[in-house]
C-alpha cells in the first residue's frame, strides 16, 4: 500500500502527464525516503523521467497552472514551484567521474541505472506514478529494509562512491546525525579509505554540510561518526585536537573532545540557534595550545577563551562561513563562555553582575544558556550545586537590570556633553573621565542616571585640576 500523500493533486497530475506522453516517471530521493519513515510533511519533491523529462515538466507545469519552468540544459533538469511546492524532473541517468572533479560525465540510462549512481539506498527508492503501477515501490538496494534497521549503505562499493563524489561522505555523517542511524561498517571504511578526496570539495560545500549537522536534533552523533571516519582532522582539526587525555604526577584533565559533544547536545536541547550552537562547538579549542601543567596546582589552560575567539575567526575564514556580526556573537560567546562561573559562587556580588551584564549585553542569555550546558558533570551533588549558583546569577541578573538598565548600555553622559562643560579637547583628560563614570556605574558607587553622572564628572575635573566652563 503506497502512502496516502501520493493521492495529492500533484502526483496524479504528473503521473496523468506522464501516461499520455508514454514515459515511465517515478518520484525518487528524500522525498520517498521521509514518506517510509513518517518524517515531516516535504513538498519538495524530485521526479526522475525516463525519457524527455524537460518536456515533462512543461507539460505538468502548463495542466497544474505552475509559474515558469527553469530548465537547465547541461545538467538535463527542469523546475517549477507550484503554490508551496518545489517540484524538479531529470532523466534518467548514469554517471561517471574524473579523479579531480565531482561533476560527472552524465549519459541516459536506466531507472536501476539513476537509482545505482545515487548515494545511500535509504535515498535509491522510488515510487511509480503510471498506471497502473501507480504507487509500486521499486527498491532495488534494499533501502527500505536499512531504514528498519536504522543503517547508512552505499548501493555500490563505498569506495566507488565517495571517490567519485566525496561530498557524499559529509552526506552520509549528516543523515547519519539527522536520522540517529549507524553507518555501516563498509560504509565507515570506505570513508576512511577516502578522507583525502575532501581537498577538492569547496568550503562551502564543506560549511553546508556542518552547518546541517549542528541544525540535527543530536549533533554529537555527527561529529562522532567525522572522528571516526578520519575527517574531523581535516575539516576542523581544532576541534579534532581536544581529543585526548594527558597525565602528570597523578594529574588528569578531563577529554575535551567528548565533553564538547555533550556540550553541543546540551545546547541543542534548548536552543535552535545555528551560531549558538557554533559556539558550543568551537567554546574550548584554545585548550590543548594553552595547556600547562604547573607542579603543585596541576593543569592550567589560561587564556583559552580569548585564544579560541582568535581561532574562531580563522575557521570561519576558512570555511568561508559569514565574517559579520554572526561571527562576532561566536566569538563574543566564546571569549565569555568562564565569565558566569567566575561570579557564581555562593555570595553573587552586584557588582561582578554588573559587569557581566554590561559586558554580554543582549548576549546574555545565550551566554547563561551555553554555560548551563557546559555542566557535563556526573556528579549529581556537583551538578546540582552549579546549576543552583547559576539560578543565583540569573536571578541577580533581572534585578539589576531592572534597576540599573546595563543592557547594551550607554554611558549616561558622552564626551561631546564633557568636552562642552570642560572646554577640553579630545584627549586623555575626556578619557580619564569617562572611564571613572563607567567604572562608578558598574561598581554601584552611583546610579545610572545623567544627573548622578554629571556631578561625578565635575568632581574628578576638580581632582584633575580641571575647571568647567559652566557651573552645576
């Protein structure tokens, strides 16, 4: 019995077309594969034609009163969007491949000939849409028997597959992450066979692919499986390089590669926040270059957080991932990420909020938010007592917002205001001023408001020997 979805509109259309124009079609890839595992309600949809699939397409757009069809020659397919649908037809198709390049050499061929060339057998299914095989589903790898069993399986010889096109081995980690499914163990070996070919895939192509797999319900599963299949080292061997426990003297510190996993998952938990969740990943990379270990106290990491927001930069760079202020939350997020348990502590001071407040502004509560899930601790008493001190913060956070507005704050006078009052140019005594202002603020010693601000100013003129042009 095929699925209730393919008695749409759309697919009798496309199957009516296609019978009068005497050509086997088939729907075929994820939209099959989600149908068999009752995952989501997708409406884009890839038909493959054997025969004209471009004149297809414009016949089916023409009888569904589609908008305009895009065809692209070179690649044989042709699109339409009909209401919220994206609907796409290709022929039929067999593909071959040179060892410097992804873009195959394409020939027609057989249905069984387009379902072996793709790349898992969960994605090589198809269901007919003719009469009278309408809704037969032709699987000829045995997908649907892996989506049972929850495996990634490649139709051909896993080598084959990823040396011809090794994006597919940043697919299979993906679906892998996606779908919680276990890869295969051919599957896994043929992409440790093959790791090297990732030098000729993009850094887009290569971001496109991670960036799916932090947007997965589980991300750990993902990175677990590039671990395992050599190509964390490759793409983002800072992250590769937290792998690994040392010991001195007795002294252990802790696997950071697994503990930014659990991380990351603690994260996904609750936040859908791409960038949110970058920062999770990349939180503790500058560790392994600022370990020390100091006899008598044991290992240090001083400075990682601003090390790592340096080396956040370079990865975006790298990975041509955006370098504007997405990159800078990551690495605001990442140079903070020690700062709220520096102040959680049993007596939370209002001033060392103060200044985590000023200094976060509207990051804060993405920032309390990854350093809750940095708490992997199996301790329970431990873990307990960290998430108490961090409700302490959070709690002293809202009251001294509430009283004293620090949020993405301003100073309540500004040196055009000071610069007017003292005759003085711009320079250090504006300087000086404006950073003892801020410092009072933030340590409580006056409230932020103008009047409060503006008479501190004329007092530290008076000890600068500096006096105003107007009076109070």
């Amino acid at each position: 019995m095929y699925p209730k979805e393919l008695d749409h509109l759309v697919f009798q259309t496309i199957g009516a077309t296609a019978d009068d124009a005497g050509v086997p079609c088939y729907v075929v890839g994820g939209w099959v594969r989600d149908r068999l595992l009752k995952r989501g309600n997708s409406k884009d949809v890839d038909f493959v034609v054997v025969g004209d699939a471009l004149a297809l397409a414009q016949e089916a757009a023409h009888r569904l009163k589609a908008g305009k069809v895009t065809v692209f020659k070179n690649f044989g397919t042709a699109q339409f969007r009909w209401k919220d649908w994206d609907i796409e037809f290709v022929g039929a198709r067999s593909e071959s491949y040179s060892p410097n390049s992804r873009n195959p050499q394409v020939a027609a061929g057989t249905l069984e000939e387009d379902q072996l060339r793709r790349d898992f057998t969960i994605n090589a299914m198809a269901y007919c849409v003719n009469r009278p095989d309408f809704g037969t589903l032709l699987d000829p790898f045995g997908g649907r028997k892996d989506l049972e069993l929850g495996i990634l399986r490649t139709p051909v010889d896993p080598r084959k597959t990823f040396e011809d096109d090794p994006l597919r081995m940043l697919r299979a980690v993906r679906f892998a992450s996606q779908l919680s499914f276990a890869m295969d163990p051919d599957t896994l070996e043929g992409i440790r066979a093959c790791a090297h070919r990732l030098t000729i895939l993009s850094p887009e192509r290569i971001s496109n692919e991670l960036n799916k797999i932090l947007e997965s319900p589980k991300p750990s599963i993902g990175f677990s499986w590039m671990h395992q299949g050599g190509l964390l080292s490759q793409i983002l061997p800072e992250v590769a390089d937290l792998l690994g426990v040392d010991e001195v003297e007795g002294h252990l510190h802790k696997d950071n590669f697994w503990h930014t996993l659990e991380v990351v998952d603690n994260l996904a938990e609750v936040s859908d926040n791409l960038w949110h969740r970058w920062a999770a990943l990349l939180h503790d990379i500058g560790k392994p270059p600022t370990k020390r270990f100091v006899p008598g106290t044991g290992w240090t990491f001083h400075g990682h957080e601003f090390l790592g927001g340096k080396m956040a930069k370079k990865i975006f760079k790298r990975l041509s991932l955006p370098l504007d202020d997405r990159l800078a939350y990551v690495v605001k997020l990442i140079q903070m990420s020690s700062r709220p348990i520096a102040v959680s502590s049993d007596m939370v001071t209002d001033s060392a909020v103060r200044r985590l407040l000023f200094d976060a502004g509207d990051r804060i509560d993405d920032l309390m938010q990854l350093c809750e899930a940095d708490i992997t601790t199996k301790n329970p008493k431990k873990k307990k007592k960290y998430l108490t001190n961090f409700q302490k913060v959070r709690e002293k956070l809202v009251e001294v917002e509430a009283r004293d507005h620090l949020r993405n704050w301003q100073p309540p006078v500004d040196g055009n205001q000071l610069m007017e009052w003292f005759g003085l140019p711009p320079g250090k005594e504006i300087g000086q001023i404006k950073m003892a202002i801020r410092e009072a603020v933030l340590d409580g010693q006056i409230p932020n408001t103008f009047d409060d601000a503006r008479k501190l100013a004329y007092d530290i003129a008076a000890s600068l020997g500096i006096e105003p042009k107007f009076d109070l």
